[in-house]
C-alpha cells in the first residue's frame, strides 16, 4: 500500500501540481509542439541506429566518453544521406507529377463523373431492387460517417494552422532537439525516475516501459507498412498504367497512416484519376488494391505491430472519429497508439492493486494486455 502519511501526501499533492501546470501549459501551447511530436517519432526512428553505433564503439580510451556524440552524428549522416538521395532522384520527378496532377484535378473530375454516371446506369438496369435498397443505405450511412469525420478533421486541422509562428520556432529548433533528446535519453529518463518517492518508482518504470513499448512498436511498424503499402501502390499503378505513379504511390502511403479511413480515401482519389484517364482499368484497380489490403491485414500488420495495438476494428472507427473531431489530421493518425497505451497502463493499474501483499510480487509487471479478471499465468510446474 502506498503511504499517504503527511509527507507522502504533500510530495503527491506537489507532483500532481506540477503535472497540472506542465499539462497546461502544453496544451496552450499544442499548435506550436507540432515539430517536437514529429521529432519525437524521428528519435524513436533513430533510437536503434545511436544505440547500435554505441555498442560498436571503444567503451575505453580517450574517446570512449565521445561514443553518445559520435553515434548520434553517424546517424544524423545516415538520415541526411538518405535525404539527400531522395531529393536528388525522387523529389524533382515527384514535385513535377504533383504539380501537374493539381492541375488536372478539374479535368479529373469532370471526366470521372461522366463515367460514374455510366456506372450507375449500369447498376440501375443490371443490380436487382432487392439488392439495391440495402447497398444505397449501407453507402449512405458510411458517406455520413466519412463526411462528418473529414469535416471535423479538417476544422481542427485548419485551427492548428493559426499558430504559424511557434511553428516555424519549432522547426528551426528540431535537429537541436532531436541530438539532446538522443543523447540524454538515459540520464534524462534516470532523473525523471529518481524525482519519484522511492516505494512508486518500480511502478513508474513500468509504466513508462508500457508505454514505450507500445508508442515505439506502432510508429516504426506503421511508417514501415506505410511505406510497404505506397511502394506496392505505385508498383501496382506502374503495371496497370495509370498515372502519375510517383505521387498516387505517396498519398496512398500517407494517407494509410490514417487506420480504417485511410486506405478508403486513398482508394477513392486513385479511382477518380482511373476513371478520368483509363476507365476501363478501374476493375484492375479495385482488385490491386483489394490485393494491397489483403496483404497489409493478413501479413504485415500482424507481425509488424505484434501485440502492442491489440484494437476492434469497430473500435478503432469510433477513435478515429474522435481523434479526427479533437486533433484534426493529426488526431487521426495518432488515437490508436494513445488509445492503446492507456488501455495497457489501465489494465497494469487495475492488477497491480489486486495483486497478493507480497512485496516480490507487487513489482513484478503483469503481462501487457491481460484482461483485469484473467489470472496470472503459473508458470510452476
């Protein structure tokens, strides 16, 4: 049990205040935090490579206290390499295609709507009534739920757009950020630690463990499907031919990024562009694509992603929904791992309280996800 005696409930009463003032203050200042949430999920990125280059590097020596530093600037040089490289061969040719694509969007439209209008003349004399009463309202309910969370989405995104300043600030102040952050994660994450009473800090370490475990595993497994799904995409559209494959391959990547939502939005703009160029290729389209999720649902994200967003699509909906409502874009794409984490440190609360008095018990961590009324498994023979 935790002591509440008198000096244990003014450290309580003190931390919770400075939680509170930290916790506003974060939140007035959210708009312009958006460069450090994205440079959160490059350290995440780069965490494996420093930690690597250090384990390489001589512990001993007259350098051995340089091996943070030299292992954070080698990863920098990788990531910049690679940026570099991008933009030499990919950025020029991406940029032409997506200038010409915004301009062609009109002329996309106007020509898909004339093909959508012969694709419902096929339907109203091929489909039976039967089957179509149940088909219009099943798209009518999903075309409100879709037009109601991109709504509130792009409200929300649009009111982030304000804080333009601290923004800026934020993003020239980014590589800064990212190198402390790499190179004191360890002590950092030690004074944060000690700055608990003693008898809580096993808890804390667990539950940061929790919650790291989940973030880092979900950013790094979605970035890589994301990127697995785009190059897919656009090696799809490439074989089909339909154009332009550099920038549908991007959005078709970005907007995965997006869980449930995304793949439908990137479905729809590729079709319209089909439909406004090769129409007679968006049967071709529709099963690449049908392809393109089969492979992302039954192969990557399972072993990708693991145990760490264990999730009901039904419920995952419904948070994207509300993150899109709260945070914009942003919120979309970032609900589920939040959602995640704190139905894990749920569950590590609910059965650290209802664990045996024992003291060797009590700081063991329970397995990631048990259901509070699941027992501990008895690993005794």
């Amino acid at each position: 049990m935790i002591d509440l005696s008198s000096p244990h409930r003014k450290r309580l009463i003190l931390i919770l205040i400075a939680l509170a003032a930290i916790g506003w203050v974060l939140w007035e200042g959210r708009q312009s935090l958006v460069p450090f949430a994205l440079g959160a999920i490059l350290a995440y990125l780069m965490t494996p490579l420093v930690s690597l280059f250090q384990m390489v590097f001589p512990k001993r020596g007259i350098l051995a206290g340089f091996g943070s530093v030299f292992a954070i600037l080698l990863t920098y040089a990788l990531f910049l390499t690679a940026f570099i490289t991008a933009g030499y061969y990919v950025f020029p040719p991406l940029i032409q295609e997506t200038v010409e694509f915004i301009e062609a969007i009109p002329r996309y439209w106007d020509i898909s709507q004339r093909e959508f209008s012969l694709l419902m003349d096929w339907y109203e004399d091929e489909v039976p009534d039967q089957w179509k009463a149940q088909i219009e309202e099943n798209l009518a309910s999903l075309g409100s739920q879709v037009l109601s969370t991109t709504q509130s989405a792009l409200m929300a995104t649009l009111g982030a757009v304000s804080s333009i300043i601290g923004f800026g600030a934020g993003l020239a102040l980014l590589p800064l950020w990212i190198f402390y952050v790499l190179k004191d994660r360890e002590k950092g994450a030690e004074r944060f630690y000690t700055m608990w009473p003693r008898h809580w800090q096993t808890d804390v370490r667990n539950l940061v463990t929790i919650v790291d475990r989940v973030l880092s595993a979900y950013i790094r497994g979605q970035i890589f499907v994301s990127a697995t799904v785009g190059l897919a995409t656009g090696l799809a559209m490439w074989a089909i031919g339909i154009e332009p494959v550099l920038v549908l391959a991007v959005l078709a990547g970005l907007t995965n990024l997006i869980p449930i939502l995304g793949p439908v939005i990137a479905f729809f703009i590729i079709a319209l562009v089909t439909l406004a160029t090769e129409p007679d290729r968006i049967w071709l389209v529709a099963i690449a694509f049908i392809g393109i999720q089969q492979l992302e649902s039954t192969f990557l994200v399972p072993r990708i992603h693991g145990h760490a967003v264990r999730v009901n699509p039904a419920i995952v909906m419904i948070l994207v929904v509300v993150g899109g409502a709260i945070w914009g874009l942003l919120g979309m794409i970032v609900i589920l791992p939040i959602a995640a984490a704190i139905r894990d440190v749920f569950v590590y609360a609910y059965n650290r309280i209802e664990v045996p008095e024992d003291e060797d018990e009590l700081e063991a961590e329970p397995p990631p996800g048990q259901l509070p009324l699941e027992p501990p498994e008895n690993n005794s023979s």
